[in-house]
C-alpha cells in the first residue's frame, strides 16, 4: 500500500498517543517512517497505571515504547526523540 504521507510525527505517547503509535506501527511496519517525540518518563502522573508494568520508572516513554513495539509486536520500531516536538522538525 503505497502512501500519501513520506513520515508520521506523534507529538505525545500518553494515552492517546501510546495505542495510536502502536496500531501504526502494526498496519504500516515502517513504511511511511513513524517518528515520536515525548519528553516526559513515567514518574509522577498516572500514566504508569494505565501501561503495562514499567520496570524503571525514569526511562523515558518513547524509549519504553520503542523497545515494546519491537520486542513484543515485532515490527519495526519508530524513531524516537525523548524532547517535545519543535516547528524546526518539519521540512518543506
């Protein structure tokens, strides 16, 4: 299937983001690339509730969801940035 998009840029894996990027990941396999971009970590808040058991509470989401993408739905993980998503991230 080709695609109309050349990336996919997710600007938060919280709970919205979280399934979103792992449903991607499932249908697209890589093609376009998914790029996510989260700088927080599962300290505080309750997102550490609402994922599966987080061994270190410090590791940055996108990291957690990077290897969980490719460990346990072994498909091809996105690329992942632990800091906000900035306007000088997109090309023309």
């Amino acid at each position: 299937m080709e695609s109309l998009f050349n990336q996919i840029a997710v600007p938060g894996v919280g709970g919205v983001g979280w399934p979103l990027v792992v449903s991607l990941s499932q249908v697209l396999d890589g093609s376009p690339p998914i790029i996510i971009y989260d700088d927080d970590n599962f300290e505080g808040g309750r997102g550490i509730q609402r994922f599966p058991y987080i061994f270190n509470p410090k590791l940055p989401k996108v990291d957690w969801l990077r290897g969980h993408i490719e460990t346990v739905w072994r498909k091809k993980p996105p690329m992942a940035y632990p800091r906000k998503l900035k306007a000088s991230d997109f090309k023309d």
